[in-house]
C-alpha cells in the first residue's frame, strides 16, 4: 500500500483537451500537479492535481474505453463542491481563465456564501465556504417558500 494518494472520494474528470484542461485548474482553482501518467503515443491517461487538502484525476477524452467527456455526452448532471477560503475570488478566478456563471456567488439560507461555474471541458463547479455554522432547524426556518 501507498502514502501517495490519501484514501478516500477524488472525482475523475475526462475532458477533450486535457493540457488546456489542467493550465485552466491550475489558473481558476488552484491546482497542482502530483503526478503524470502518459501514454506512449503522449496521450494523457491521468493526471492528479491536488486542490487543497482533496484531488482531483484528470484524464483526455477516451471513446474507445467509454471515458467520454461533457460535449460528447450533451452536459454533466455532476456537481463538483469545491470549498474554499474566498469564494469570490475563486469565481472572478475561473471566469478570467475562461469559465462561465451559471450562478453568481452569494450569501444563501443555508449559511454560505455559493455559486456555480462551468469550466470551459463542461464540468461543473460548486465554490463555497461555510459562512456559519447552522443547526438543521435553523436551516428549515430560513428557507424560503420558493428556494429556487
């Protein structure tokens, strides 16, 4: 057994244009690379960038072993959260790297400030910290009629 890689759930994101995939996490998240492994033929088979204490895999579109990416699938019903310190500053971050807003940063309900990016591979991004520390009935009492 291995101390490289920390036990537990790290998401495996396949994108088309996996280089322009890794700079643009680098730049909008963060992200530094671990580890690298290469097909003989330069095809990228995986990887690892860590982003803050969790990681994230990292693979080039491949149909032939079913790993597809959101454009060839029509979108990702994924969500991947993202905790961290600013979550302004991480989404003004993705957008100048190229990302969209599906849902601008802001305080919510529930007690965080939230909002939601879409890399330009088509994966989607919860970024949000923890503004206060809510009981579940508090929760409940601040929701509103129509949380959406």
């Amino acid at each position: 057994m291995t101390t490289l890689r920390p036990q537990g759930l790290s998401p495996h994101l396949f994108v088309i244009d996996a280089e322009r995939a890794i700079a643009f996490y680098r730049e909008a998240f963060g992200a530094v690379e671990v580890f690298r492994n290469t097909l003989p033929n330069g095809v990228i088979l995986f990887v690892e960038l860590q982003l803050g204490d969790g990681r994230l895999l990292v693979s080039e579109e491949t149909p032939e072993l079913g790993a597809l990416a959101p454009p060839t699938l029509g979108g990702s019903p994924v969500l991947i959260l993202l905790e961290v310190d600013d979550p302004s500053e991480v989404e003004r971050q993705a957008l100048a790297a190229g990302g969209a807003s599906e849902m601008p940063v802001q305080e919510m309900f529930w007690g965080e400030k939230y909002g939601v990016v879409r890399d330009p591979f088509g994966h989607r991004w919860a970024v949000t910290t923890a503004r206060e520390q809510l009981t579940p009935d508090d929760i409940v009492d601040q929701t509103p009629d129509n949380p959406v």
